[in-house]
C-alpha cells in the first residue's frame, strides 16, 4: 500500500529526462554532445601527444645519423669536439623524447569499442 508521501515523490526518471518529451530530447542532445567532445577532447590529446614524441624521435634520430657518419668518415682526433659535442646533443635529445608521454586511451573501458575500426 503506498502513502500519500510516496505519491508525491518525483521518479527518478522524470527527474533525470524531465516531465516532458522536448525537456527529455534536448536532455539527452546535450549529454550527447558533452560524451563525444569528450571523446574528441581525449583523442586530440594523444594525437598532439604523438605528434611530440615523433618530433622528439626524428631530433633523436638526426644526432645519432650525423654522429654514425661522423665516425664512419672521419677518424681524425680533430673531430674529437665535434663528436663530444654530437653524443651530448644526443644524450639531451633522448632525455627530451623520454620526457613526452603518448597517453593510452582504452576505448573498451570506456564503452566505446568501435574506435578501433
């Protein structure tokens, strides 16, 4: 038997989607919206991210290529600075590239499997 004070009460889901079909559809428009910018949000974050690593890879990349041809055509104790100067540059550029992490967006989790198609 329900009391007069149960009566009263909203239900949960007239609270949640409003007490009528356009309150209810401009709800869920809006809570739409907010999931797939956040989604957006997410990936534009792991893109820039990648797109840092990759920058700090290629200056990786670009120090040890200039330091192997350096050893490979040149022997002369000249070079000696030259070299020391390049390993430096390549122990600073490894530092930068370990510095930039690509964050890990797991889309199962998240209720949203159809990302990786």
């Amino acid at each position: 038997m329900a009391f007069n004070r149960d009566l009263k009460l909203k239900s949960p889901m007239v609270e949640k989607s409003g007490s009528s079909l356009e309150e209810a559809f401009t709800n869920g428009m809006s809570e739409c919206r907010e999931h797939f910018r956040a989604m957006l949000f997410m990936c534009k974050q792991q893109l820039e991210a990648t797109i840092a690593k990759h920058a700090e890879e290629v200056e990786v990349y670009r120090v040890q290529g200039k330091l192997e041809l350096l050893e490979e055509l040149f022997s002369v104790e000249v070079v000696r600075s030259e070299k020391e100067k390049l390993e430096s540059k390549l122990v600073l550029a490894r530092a930068n590239m370990d510095i930039v992490k690509v964050p890990y967006i797991d889309w199962f989790k998240l209720g949203e499997p159809q990302m990786f198609d």
